[in-house]
C-alpha cells in the first residue's frame, strides 16, 4: 500500500494530526516539532503520545517525519548560532524518541561564506557526536535546491557528511523531488540517478520522499514548490518515481502549496496513478 501524507500543523496534536491525515486519505503525515521560523516548542502531552500510539496501531499508520526548524543551522559561520542549533537538534530528537521507528527530517545547513568543505566538516562533528545518544530516530538529510550557500545539493556533499559523522546507523537521506530537479537533477532519468545514488550513499539510506512538483526549470536552484503536475517536473516523472521499486515502499510526504481539500485530492490522483 502506498505511503502518503502531507505536512500539518503540530498545533493539532499528534492524535489530532494522526485523525486529519486519515481523513484526507493519508496514512503518514510530517510536521515541525517547533515553529520553524521562531523555534519555540510545541507542547507535547503523554496523554497524546498515548492516544497516537494507538489510533497508528489501528489504522496501520507508516512512520511519521519531524520536520527540523529553519533557525537550525549547523554549519553557520556565528559560533552562537552552532551551538544553539546543535541543543535544538539534541532537544528534538529526544522528544521524537519517545515514538520509536519515525524520522527526524534536516536541511543539512547553509555555510554561510565559510566554504562547502569546512561547512561539511561541522555538520559531520555535530551528528557523529548526537546521532549515538539515539536509538529510536533515523535522521534523514534532505536534498537542497542549492540556494545561496546550502550544502546538500549533490550526492557527494551528502555522502561526505555521513561519512565524516562516523556513519551512524541511524542516518539515512530525503529525496525532495523539487530540490533534487532545481539542483540539477533530471528526475526523468531516474534509474541513473539512482544508481548513483547507491554507488555513493548506499540504497538503503534512503528513508523519505518529499514529493513536489517545481515552479521553475531544472537546475534553476530557486525551491518554490509547486502542486503535483502543474510544474516542470511533471506527472509522468511522478508515475515513475511512485511505482520505482526502490522508492514504491518508502513514505511519500507532500510540501505542495494546498489546503486540506487540495491535499485530499492530490492524494488520490496520486493513488489512482499507481492504481
Ligand atoms: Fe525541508
Ligand atoms: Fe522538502
Ligand atoms: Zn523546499
């Protein structure tokens, strides 16, 4: 059964969340543990947790995605701002943890005029030391479109950081279909793409797909997210990337500009394509 959810707000709870996405014929959702611009925490109560452990058991729930906050960054060239960013990450995981077999989902980090190399470097330094205190979280990197000083936006550059962290089991990558095509990536030759993948990060790191659709041409390192099949990348790119057999199984999470009733109905477009 196909994997597929979109993001909502954590205002709702997580049960809340879990019985919207249901609702809209979602079976996953992602979310942001904080607001994503301010950074400030989301209440979270056991009572919840609880009552979301069990409304997934029942409905057979695939594992959700914690979207980091913007105002984390690894990487920056302020000191301050990577220390903060590290006891953020630190403080998300842990929560996530208490909901074992889900994913932590982080923009690897913009340098900011430090360089890709020394940017790499400190990501690397801060997941090998956090990732081990972890046993429940896989936290995945995504792709980025490459906009301004972003590192992340070729395989190399994430395959460099997972190394250097010391190979963490729980690492694994995000496909964001929008990033990778604004990076460059002709998603149309998927095989290939895939196969590069696997030569240098290793199939089966890969945990998520973010699925959306771009505004604007390959390549064109822009990230403005578009709605399935009104964008460049097209509805037969879709088709191949949901039926994929290294992809078909892994959770599918829209970020495409909707409301809930667009989501519902881009769910079952999606559905019926790979009917
Ligand atoms: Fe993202
Ligand atoms: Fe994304
Ligand atoms: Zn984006």
């Amino acid at each position: 059964m196909l994997k597929i959810g979109c993001h909502l707000s954590a205002s709702l709870g997580f049960l809340g969340m879990a019985h919207t996405a249901f609702s809209i014929g979602a079976n996953t959702f992602q979310f942001f543990l904080r607001s994503p611009k301010s950074g400030k925490n989301i209440d979270i109560s056991e009572e919840d947790l609880e009552l979301f452990r069990d409304f997934n058991l029942k409905n057979n729930f695939a594992p959700i995605v914690a979207h980091s906050p913007y105002t984390i960054n690894l990487c920056s060239s302020k000191p301050m701002v990577r220390k903060f960013s590290k006891k953020m990450l630190r403080d998300d995981i842990k929560k996530l943890d208490l909901l074992p077999g889900n994913f932590y989902n982080l923009h690897p980090g913009s340098h900011t005029g430090l360089g890709i190399s020394k940017g790499i470097r400190f990501i690397a330094e801060s997941l090998g030391e956090i990732l081990p205190e972890f046993k429940n979280t896989t936290l995945v990197l995504e792709t980025m479109a490459g906009k301004g000083t972003e590192i992340g936006s070729t395989f190399d550059e994430i395959a460099d950081i997972i190394d250097f962290s010391g190979n963490p089991d729980n690492i694994g990558v995000c496909f964001d279909t929008c990033h990778m095509f604004d990076a460059g990536f002709d998603l149309s030759k998927l095989d290939e793409i895939l196969s590069e993948f696997d030569k240098k990060i290793g199939i089966d790191r890969l945990k998520i797909i973010h699925l959306n659709d771009s505004k604007n041409p390959i390549g064109s390192k822009k990230d403005r997210h578009e709605k399935i099949g009104k964008g460049y990348i097209g509805i037969d790119v879709f088709h191949k990337i949901l039926t994929n057999k290294y992809l078909r199984n892994l959770p599918f999470i829209l970020e495409t500009p909707n409301d809930l009733i667009g989501y519902a109905e881009e769910i079952l477009i999606l559905k019926n394509l790979v009917k």
